[in-house]
C-alpha cells in the first residue's frame, strides 16, 4: 500500500517552506568521523522530490529531495580526498564519500542547460534540512519510480499522497523547468523567437 511506503524523511510528516533569505549552510556526509563537509553560501533553489534512478535516496525512501545552488555558492570544506565522481559519463558528475557512499553534490561540466548549477540534498545538514532551506516545491520523474521495481498499482497513491502534501506530480520536471530547458536548446539552435502568435 502506498501510504506504508516512505517518500522520503523531508515528506513524511508534512512539507517545511523554509525561510526567506536563508543564508544556507554546511552539509555532511554519513560517517561517523572525518566528514566530508560542503558549505554552501546560498539557500537552494527549485528543491524537488525526484524518483529518477541517478539521484542518492535516503534508506529506505523512494523519492530523492535535491535543490541547485550557483556552483559559486558551494565549496568543499573538509576531506576533499573522499570524494569520487559516480559516473564520469553522466552529464551530472556526482560526487560521492568512498567510504559511506551518500552523495555530496553534482556539478555539470559540459554544456547544459543547468550548467553552473551544482545539485545537493539539503537532508545532509545539521537537522535533516529542516533548518530553514526552501522547501519541497515540486516532485518530478514520478514514473521512473516503476523502473526501480515500484508496483505500477501503487504509482497513482504515491501522487495522491504528493497532492496531499500540496505538491504537483510529473514525469519529467516541473513547466517552468522543462521551459528553461527547451529555451536554451532553442536558443543553442539559433531559433527565433515571435512575440505573438
């Protein structure tokens, strides 16, 4: 039954909106000691749920909670030397601890359209991400979850209990992020754009 199943510890118990101007903060891996520490300068932008098979899952939850940050607004602040990168053929170069395997941010490096975007997982701070980081606004790749062995019979309770949570389901990403996305290829396509139809 879907609502047995976990989405993910930044859901469960009701969707935080976080706080304006949040300065943002420092985020750690999983080990005991010696953590891999990333500051960032900024709080996050379009945090989402993603069912996508790339993106770190907390034990046991279904759905990742991962925001963007300026690549400018992160720095890794301590033992830099556990990190390794998951899939150096992926456009998204996620960098992981070696040792407890959580992933600490990915950063693009070919062009993209979110390049200069670094993607993290606000949970990996101090309290859980429930210190004052903009809140879940959105879950995207729900379908995906079906190709990670969900039982398509649970999909449509999943979105329900996202609609519960005041938050709109897709199966990519949210509008005005697949428009961002048609814009820059447009774009890198040399289009031109009509002010009117």
């Amino acid at each position: 039954m879907s609502s047995s199943l976990s989405l993910h510890p930044l859901l469960d118990n009701g969707v935080s909106q976080g706080k304006p101007n949040f300065p943002g903060g420092k985020l750690y891996c999983h080990c005991a000691s010696n953590k891999v520490e990333i500051t960032l300068t900024s709080d996050v932008l379009h945090n989402h749920a993603c069912g996508c098979s790339k993106c770190w899952k907390p034990k046991g939850s279904i759905f990742s909670v991962v925001g963007v940050v300026p690549t400018s607004a992160l720095r890794v602040t301590a033992n830099a030397s556990k990190l390794t990168i998951i899939d150096k053929n992926a456009p998204i170069q996620r960098y992981a601890c070696k040792e407890c395997g959580v992933h600490l941010y990915g950063r693009i490096e070919v062009e993209h359209p979110f390049k200069g975007l670094d993607f993290v997982h606000v949970e990996l701070s101090e309290r859980g991400g429930k210190e004052g980081w903009q809140g879940v606004q959105f879950a995207g790749f729900v379908s995906s979850l079906i190709g990670q062995g969900l039982d398509p019979e649970l999909v449509p309770g999943v979105r329900e209990r996202l609609k519960s949570l005041g938050l709109e389901s897709y199966d990519a990403l949210s509008p005005p992020l697949m428009d961002a996305i048609a814009t820059w290829n447009a774009k890198k396509d040399g289009v031109v754009f009509r002010s009117s139809l």
